[in-house]
C-alpha cells in the first residue's frame, strides 16, 4: 500500500541541504527520517552529501549540483527496479 504523504526519492534529494541546516518542520523531518529508514539509496546519497560537506566546509548550493542531482536520481531508479 502506498502512503500518499510519503517523499520520494526525488523529492528527498531536495529536501537533503534544508534537512542538514535544521530548516525542515518537526513533520518534515519526520517525513525525511522515515523514507531514510527505508531507503539505502537515500541514506547513502546522505552520507555522499555529509562527505562533501565535511571536505569543503560548508552547505551551499554549490554543493549539490544539479547534474549530480539528476545522476543520483538515475541511479534510484535503477536501484528500485534492478533490485525488486
Ligand atoms: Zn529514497
């Protein structure tokens, strides 16, 4: 059964830089933590970005580039269906 208010991946991958700076509600991050929980495509994108911010120093936009972005999102998706 598919809960509606449950985040994507894509939509994770968004949410990732206001996540790490505190920026998300309570529910957000609820929300965040609860696909993380399920999710080993989303909890090592995470630790990819954690990675990143330890090495430069800081959380900018810069940070995750959108090219990035969508190679992440490529690689979920064939997670989910290499893997079902
Ligand atoms: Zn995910």
């Amino acid at each position: 059964m598919e809960i509606s208010e449950e985040l994507s991946c894509k939509e994770l991958v968004e949410l990732v830089t206001d996540y790490l700076e505190g920026a998300l509600s309570a529910a957000g991050r609820a929300r965040f933590e609860a696909h993380l929980a399920d999710c080993r495509g989303c909890r090592h994108h995470l630790q990819q970005i954690r990675h990143t911010i330890r090495i430069v120093g800081t959380l900018t936009e810069e940070t995750i580039p959108a090219r990035a972005k969508e190679k992440l999102l490529h690689a979920f998706r064939n997670w989910k269906t290499g893997t079902a």
